[in-house]
C-alpha cells in the first residue's frame, strides 16, 4: 500500500466547475497519508472538455509531491507556511493544551493576516526582509493600531516552533527590527468615590454582580462562571474554579486564577437575597444567568449594563480601556493603597506573576509617590529637614 501510494499519477477531476486534483501526501511524521485535493496547480485549465491539459499540468505537481513522499528532507525543503500551520503548529498547541479562548485569538490573526501574506510562502524562503515588508504593509493600514505587539509574539512564536523542529535554520522575526514600539499607556481606573457610584448606577438586576466585582476584582467570565456550588454561605467563602468562554464552562486562565477567599458579610448578604430571588438555585446553576437559565453575554453586558452606568457618571470613554477590566485595576490599586500587601492583591486577582500585579495593575498615586518621597527625605535629612536647614546655614 506504501510503496503503491508513493508514486502516482493523481487523480484529476472536474470539481465545482474548475479542474482539480487528488492525490496522497505522507506525513513522515506519523507515516500516515492523507487526502488532499489542488486546484491551484490546474487553474490555468478553464476547459472542462481538455482533461488532457489538466493531465498535463498535474504531471510537474505530481513530480513534486512524490519526491517529498519519497525524501523527507525535500519535504521540509518545500513546506509552505500555510502547511507549516495545520500541521506543526497545530500539534504544538494540542501539546500546550492552548486554551479554546487563546487559540481562537491566534486562529483569527492566523486568518486575518498571516495566511494572507506568508501562507504560499516557502518557510524556507521567509527571512527578516520578509517579516519587515509584512509590519511595513500592516502599519500602513493600522497607522494607530497597538495590535501590532500581539502579530510580532505569535509570528515570533511560531518561527521559534519552527526552530525547534529544525525545519528553519533562525528564527527570522527579530526583536530590533520588529517589535514595535509602542507608547506606554498606564490603564486608566476608576476615582474610589466613581467606583462606589457605579454600583447603584448600574441596571438594579445586575448590582450584585457589579458589587462582586467591585470588590473582589473578578474576571467577567469568572463571575458568569460562578455556581451556586461556588459559594458556602456557612463560612462566606467563593471558591473561583472556573471560566466562562462563549457560555461555556472552561478552566481558568492559570492554575493561579483557582482561588478561594472570604467574602464580606455585606455581599454574603445580598448574594443570599438574590438566591432567594432566583428560580435557578441548584447546586449546578449559574449564580448570574438569564431568563432561561443559561449564563449571561459579557458583550451585552457591557454594551447595555457597564457602558450606560460609565456614561450617567459622566466618565469619558476612550477605545479598549474601558470594559470590565478597569474594575480589576481598581480594586487592585485601592487594595494596596490600603493595605500595603502587593502579595495579597495578587492572590485575590488570581494573578501567576506578582511582576503582572506591582506592573500592571496596581496604580500608584502621586499622593503615595510624595509620601514615600517624604520619607525617604525624613531618613536621609532629618526629621523636619533640619539637617538641610543646618547645611544651608552653614554655607551663608
């Protein structure tokens, strides 16, 4: 069966009114063949009555693949980019066990904007030129766009991929000539008094939500995930097991986001109430859901509920900032204004780095920066500054 598959002919066929070709492809990986169907090679042959020069332009395709069915070497030497991607690639985010939500980002940059520029390309034939013309053309049509971050990563992952595999020599995304370089923008967050505001501003239907998330600083498919098994009145704990992508139940972003805390008797209390409202309180149901049962829209939620609060508070809305993460950013800046404890706000965010927290997300005022200022000038000058005031005096 092996050696008859090797070589052939290929089988070309009229298909969707343009002639096509079939033929087997050996992935020496798992030497398995696989079915595939061409039609690039034959586009040229527009007659459906001339099979004969369908044939004919099958034959140097033919040639090709059987030379990378009988030589592995040949094939890597021909591997396109688009190849590259449903079968290394793939695998490797099986192996990764890439989360549905991650990969459905990467498979629509993927779609977007890679396959269209480098999927006939040779991996061979990509080098740093290559990579340079594509952020060239991409800037040109996104002059504002800080997206250009998110392409270099995945671009600059899957040619490490690629390395490792040694299907590539080097990695042809460098990071000198690359990465962009974008404007750092702190993330903006919410006056405490706007923050305690948004609350009783919000669609009373959704207050507790809110308020759980204004205080705890839950990602929004944390919330949507949460169960009523989730919540032990008995001691007001809530434990945060899982994520909710596109309504379905998923694991959380990282072993870190598996958490449990003491909540405050105050939201203990009102979770209650809103059971007692509830005609899904099964050990399974959703905690905040719709009519039907079935767990809440974040979009919605955030176009209908969040945006029309944000706008009666008069907070001037700017583009990606300000969705439900800049209530995150805001119990993690209030939490350590408060207490101090950068380890503590980590472990209620559910953060795997504290680097992510002290950077990211806790905002430090210019309130605090005098402060420590002050202090720092108290040590090294004395209470009160008197030995600056000495200094001086001596000098006139």
């Amino acid at each position: 069966m092996a050696r008859r598959k090797s070589y052939q002919k290929g089988n070309v066929q009229w298909h969707n009114n343009q002639w096509t070709l079939r033929y087997y492809l050996l992935d020496h990986d798992t030497n398995e063949y696989k079915l595939k169907r061409e039609s690039e090679a034959l586009r040229h042959c527009t007659d459906r009555n001339n099979k004969k020069a369908a044939l004919r332009a099958a034959e140097s395709f033919m040639a090709d693949i059987n030379e990378q069915n009988n030589n592995p070497k040949k094939r890597l030497e021909n591997q396109t980019f688009k190849q590259f991607i449903e079968g290394r690639w793939a695998a490797y985010t099986v192996n990764e066990k890439t989360q549905p939500s991650t990969l459905a980002v990467y498979n629509s940059m993927l779609r977007t904007h890679f396959l269209p520029f480098f999927g006939n390309m040779l991996m061979r034939d990509i080098k740093p030129a290559t990579v340079t013309q594509f952020f060239r053309e991409f800037r040109k049509k996104n002059p504002v766009s800080n997206y250009g971050e998110n392409l270099y990563r995945l671009l600059s992952s899957i040619f490490s991929v690629a390395t490792q595999y040694d299907d590539i020599p080097n990695n042809p995304v460098r990071s000198k000539l690359h990465k962009p370089k974008k404007e750092d923008r702190e993330k903006p967050t919410l006056p405490l008094q706007v923050h305690a505001a948004l609350i009783h501003t919000v669609d009373p239907n959704y207050r507790v939500l809110f308020t759980l998330m204004s205080v705890a600083g839950l990602r929004i498919g944390e919330a949507l995930a949460l169960r009523w098994m989730n919540l032990d009145f008995a001691t007001g704990r809530i434990s945060i097991t899982n994520n909710l992508w596109r309504r379905s139940l998923k694991s959380p972003k990282s072993r870190a986001s598996k958490r449990t805390f003491r909540l405050p008797a105050a939201l203990v209390n009102a979770l209650l109430v809103h059971k007692s409202k509830s005609a899904f309180t099964s050990p399974t149901d959703f905690v905040f859901c719709g009519s039907s049962g079935k767990p809440l829209y974040p979009d919605r939620l955030r176009k209908e509920v969040l945006y029309p609060a944000l706008d009666k508070l008069g907070i001037e809305r700017t583009a990606r900032e300000y969705g439900f993460h800049i209530l995150r950013h805001t119990v993690a800046s209030l939490g350590y204004d408060l207490t101090k404890d950068s380890i503590g706000v980590q472990n209620a965010l559910g953060h795997a780095d504290e680097i992510i927290t002290k950077n990211i997300y806790i905002h430090i005022s210019q309130e605090q920066a005098s402060n420590v200022i002050e202090a720092v000038a108290n040590r090294i000058l004395g209470e009160n500054g008197n030995l600056l005031v000495q200094e001086s005096q001596s000098v006139n």
